[in-house]
C-alpha cells in the first residue's frame, strides 16, 4: 500500500497540464438517455434494479475471464506479477442469476415499460451503410449487433447487420458469447466490417452480429453494445472500435469524453474533449492498473458532507452501469453516516434513505477536487408510494472486481464532464458549463 501511495501521489499534479492541444476537431455524438430505474411517479423500480444489478455483476464477470484468456491467469489475483499492478482480492465469480419468480415476471410486466431510453447514439456497420443505435460503454470492450440471422423474437424491433449487403463485411473464425443470467444470452460469429460514428471510420473492425439476444434486450431501445473500455477486455481478442479508429488515425486524438445528463444534452465526443461543455481545467488522474483493461483510477475517498468516509480505493468509470456499486463493508459504514438509512435488499445490497436528506455526497481522487453528486442522481425515488425513504444510487455487491474496487456509474458520471484518454491513460474530469 504504501508503495503504491507513493508511486501514484504525484499523478494529479503531474498530469493536471495534459493536452491542451486536444481540443482540436473531434467527433460529437448526441446521445439519449439511459433507460431509468425510477417509474413516471417517481418511485424506485425494484425488479429492474434487479436485473441490471445481475446483468453488471455478469457483464464484469465475463471481463475477468476475458481478461484472463487474454493475459493469462497473473492479470487477476494469483499474481507473479507486481501487486500495485493488479486488483487484490479479484476473481471469477459464478454466474449471478435472475431468480426464477422474477425471470417470469419480467415477461410480463418488465415489456410493458415504453418510458424507455438509454444514453445511446447511432452508428452504421457495413458498405453501404447499415445503422444501429448503440449504448456506449465504458466498462467493456467489444461491440455487438443483432444479425438478420437472429429469430428470436427479442430480435423482431432491432436493427439487424446483413453481412450479404455488405462489400466489406467478412468472417473471422470463433464465437462470441455472453451470458445474462437471466437463462438467456448474446451470442454470435465473428465478422469485420467498416465500423462509422459521425464520420469517425474503422476500417476491418471486429464485431459479432448475434443470433440470439437475452431477453434482458426485450423492452430496449437499443440495438446493441460498442465497448470503449481497452482490449484485455475483449471476448473477440481484437481491438474495440475507438482503438482501431486511433491507430488508424481517424480521429484527432485517442481522447474522448462524455457529457451524461438527464435532460437533452447529453453528448459524446470522439477524438478530444468539447471545450463548451466544461469550465475549468479538468483534473486528470493516471490509471491506478494499466494493462488491466479497465478505465480504473485509485486513490479515491467518498464524502458525506465534510466528513471522509472511506479513503484510498480504487474506481472504475463504467458508463454502462446506471448506478454504482462498492464492496459490502465500505458501503455500510458509508450509509452509517446518512441518519436514518437501512439495508433495503440484503441480496442485492441496495439501501434506502430519508427522502428528506440533502447528504451531500461527493468522491475526490488523490487528494484533489471533491466532486458533488447531485442529489437527483443519488436518489433513485421513494421505496414505495408514499414512503418516507428512498433507494440511494450506491449499492453494496461484490463484484469479483477485487477488495478495494468500486464501479462508479452514471450517477456519478451525470454530475461531471469526463475524460478517457488512451493515449496518456488517463481519466479527467471537469465541472459542467
Ligand atoms: C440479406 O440480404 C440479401 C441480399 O440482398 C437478401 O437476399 C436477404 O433476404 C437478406 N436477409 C434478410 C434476413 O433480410
Ligand atoms: C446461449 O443460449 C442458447 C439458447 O438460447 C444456448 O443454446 C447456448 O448454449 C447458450 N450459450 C451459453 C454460453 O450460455
Ligand atoms: C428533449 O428533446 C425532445 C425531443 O426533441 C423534446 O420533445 C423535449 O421537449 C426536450 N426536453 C427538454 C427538457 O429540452
């Protein structure tokens, strides 16, 4: 511990002057909004808090084992490599299940949900062009579609890739697979193809156009997942998009940033930062595991009001989590200090907390800027109609991610700009203009 303070103290300081110059031309994406897990009356939707809690305890899972195919075993716990490079405590889990009273319900009352939307913008695979709405994630690493060859019925309202339309489109051998949890999954081929966002083009990118699709996918806008997290992390071994897009030169810089908020807005930038976004200089913070795939920075604390919390662990910055997720222990002493909050859900480590509070919560990393999470993110709604208490956007789950690691979602991400930089591995964030 101690040498990994002093290895990393001097990161923000050190990195606080990067790039100016990467305010040049990039690429803005608009993007709608996530899907949201509080209803139109203002309370908290318990079951599809389940589901996407299992579905990004799956979703990491299935990192892990990609990135240990990919590196070999020392990238997760049982190291030989240094242990300031890798996240103690990480491992596979086994896979989380959906509970089978819930599977049934989901058919049923889940599909009903038209209020639905995510932080998805459009992309188009193929010669000519064939296009997708697509939730762009910071916390994986491939991108999939569903190909006209999928018959579920989950495929029916999705844009479909048809790989014989295609000039460019061709096969590459293996399969692609994810598991939901829910007894369903995404799976497919794999292909390459012209991958183009806004202008923003990769050449032989790979993919997969899945044949079959969870039913996680029934009442969602959106077509499928771009991973903008780095290639340990790929189930197809290749290089995500935005990679292949640096390496290739077609965007400016191997930077890109996020504007997430819950009205119109919200935005994403390819190949630098969008300067009429943010105020300030952004405060940038090096990667705490380089080489691990994730977009993970450490040195983190929470706050409650005045008052640290929890000090010194580590954050991965995952734009496809809707909340955020810490480890059991440091979550309970954090809503300790909220008066009057409980543990709502034992198996799913969700808390609820007087409505009425104004907690004032805020995380800084290496000693720098607090940044506020605005109350409107943190609160989820009232645990039922007419409650006292609502859901707090932090929830208690053991991810495998290691003991020290924390997923730090939209909730937080709504209250900043910010910055991936795949070029200086590093994240920054600014104050919203
Ligand atoms: C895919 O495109 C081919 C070529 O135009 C067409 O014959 C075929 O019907 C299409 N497949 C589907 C499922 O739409
Ligand atoms: C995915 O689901 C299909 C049926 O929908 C099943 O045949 C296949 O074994 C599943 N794959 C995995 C990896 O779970
Ligand atoms: C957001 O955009 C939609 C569609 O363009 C529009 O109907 C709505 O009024 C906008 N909402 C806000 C808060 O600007």
């Amino acid at each position: 511990m101690l040498y990994q303070a002093t290895l990393f103290a001097g990161a923000i300081s050190l990195l606080a002057a990067t790039s100016a110059e990467s305010q040049a031309q990039g690429i803005r994406i608009p993007l709608t909004k996530r899907s949201s897990i509080t209803k139109a009356d203002g309370t908290f939707d318990h079951d599809k808090a389940i589901f996407q809690t299992i579905a990004i305890q799956n979703k990491h899972r299935q990192n892990l084992i990609n990135l240990e195919r990919n590196r070999g075993r020392e990238a997760l716990n049982k190291a030989s490599i240094p242990f300031f490079l890798r996240n103690i405590g990480s491992e596979i889990k086994s896979l989380a299940v959906v509970p089978e009273t819930l599977r049934r319900r989901q058919s049923e009352t889940l599909i009903n949900e038209n209020d639905d939307s995510e932080w998805a913008g459009r992309i188009s695979i193929g010669t000519p062009a064939q296009e997708f709405l697509i939730d762009f994630d910071t916390g994986s690493s491939d991108l999939w579609v569903p190909s006209t060859s999928c018959k579920k019925s989950t495929c029916n309202s999705k844009n479909k890739y048809n790989a014989s339309l295609s000039a460019t489109g061709s096969q590459r051998p293996g399969v692609f697979s994810i598991e939901y949890g829910d007894g369903s999954n995404v799976s497919g081929s794999v292909w390459e193809d012209i991958v183009c966002i806004s202008g923003v083009n990769a050449i032989n990118q790979i993919f997969s156009p899945v044949i079959t699709l969870s039913n996680a996918f029934n009442n969602d806008p959106v077509d499928g997942v771009l991973g903008l997290a780095f290639p340990q992390l790929s189930n197809l071994n290749g290089d995500p998009f935005f990679f292949t897009a640096v390496k290739q030169g077609t965007v400016p810089h191997g930077e890109f940033a996020f504007k997430l908020t819950s009205g119109n807005g919200s935005t994403l930038f390819l190949g630098g930062r969008d300067s009429s976004l943010f105020v300030g200089v952004p405060e940038f913070h090096a990667l705490s595991r380089p080489g691990n795939g994730f977009w993970q920075i450490g040195g983190a604390s929470i706050f409650v009001g005045s008052t640290t919390v929890v000090s010194n662990f580590d954050t991965i910055i995952d734009s496809g989590t809707t909340i955020m997720y810490g480890p059991p222990s440091a979550v309970k002493k954090f809503y300790s200090k909220i008066h009057g909050s409980k543990l709502y859900d034992t198996t799913m480590g969700f808390y609820s907390f007087p409505c009425s509070a104004d907690p004032l919560i805020s995380f800084s990393w290496n000693g720098g800027h607090k940044w506020r999470i605005d109350d409107t993110s943190f609160n989820l709604g009232q645990i039922e109609d007419g409650s006292m208490q609502c859901l707090g956007g932090l929830a208690a789950q053991d991810l495998g991610l290691g003991d020290n690691v924390w997923v730090i979602g939209d909730s937080f991400m709504k209250s900043v700009y910010s910055i991936f930089s795949v070029q200086q591995s590093v994240i920054g964030f600014a104050a919203l203009a």
